[in-house]
C-alpha cells in the first residue's frame, strides 16, 4: 500500500491530451486517511525528467536518489486520481521538505491558501 509522500512508477496511458502519459513516477499526494482505508484511487502528481528552472508552484524540483536516477519536476498542475492498479511498485521517498514544498503549491494551484 503507498504511503502519502512516497515516489511510486505508475502507468499513466492511455493519456489523453495535455496529460502526461506512458510508465512514470508519480508522487503520492493522497491523505493517509484515504490510503489507510484502502480507497480505490489515489491523488497524485507525476513527475518528468523534462526540467524547467523556477517554475513553482506548477512544479516543484525533485532530486535524484539511488532509486530515482535523475533529477525531475513534480506537476503540481497536472494532479489527477489514478485507480491503484495502475501503481505498479514503490521507488523512493524524497525529503519531507520536498512534500512541504508540494503541498504549499498544490494549495496555490488549487487557490486555497
């Protein structure tokens, strides 16, 4: 089961659109009460390895770790809700100030601060 604020590889096709699509990480973004209570999709932002310098709150660096070779950019524009099959295996957990940073831009995205 993913937890809130792990990196997971998920199958985003057939995309549609804008939205990113093919085998990518994704971040976990989904509250843990949801995750907990085996709700049968999850929040979450996929991340690319296609960078773009200081362009939060649309997207938020992510650096690489031993699970996560490169460095990569966190949509925040792009959340979605994907169905849980579609999490294929856990990859890593970033910095919790990676979450924070997130988490501050989803609420800007989204115009709830």
């Amino acid at each position: 089961m993913p937890e809130r604020g792990e990196i997971w590889l998920a199958d985003l096709d057939p995309r549609r659109g804008t939205e990113p699509g093919k085998t990518r990480p994704v971040l976990i973004v989904q509250a843990e009460a949801l995750l907990r209570a085996e709700h049968p999709a999850t929040l979450v932002v996929p991340l690319t390895t296609h960078l773009i310098e200081d362009a939060e709150p649309l997207r938020v660096r992510v650096g690489r770790t031993d699970e996560l070779p490169r460095d990569s950019d966190a949509l925040v524009d792009q959340l979605r809700a994907i169905d849980n099959r579609r999490l294929l295996k856990r990859l890593a957990r970033p910095a919790p100030e990676i979450l924070t940073r997130v988490d501050i831009a989803l609420r800007e995205v989204m115009d709830l601060v």
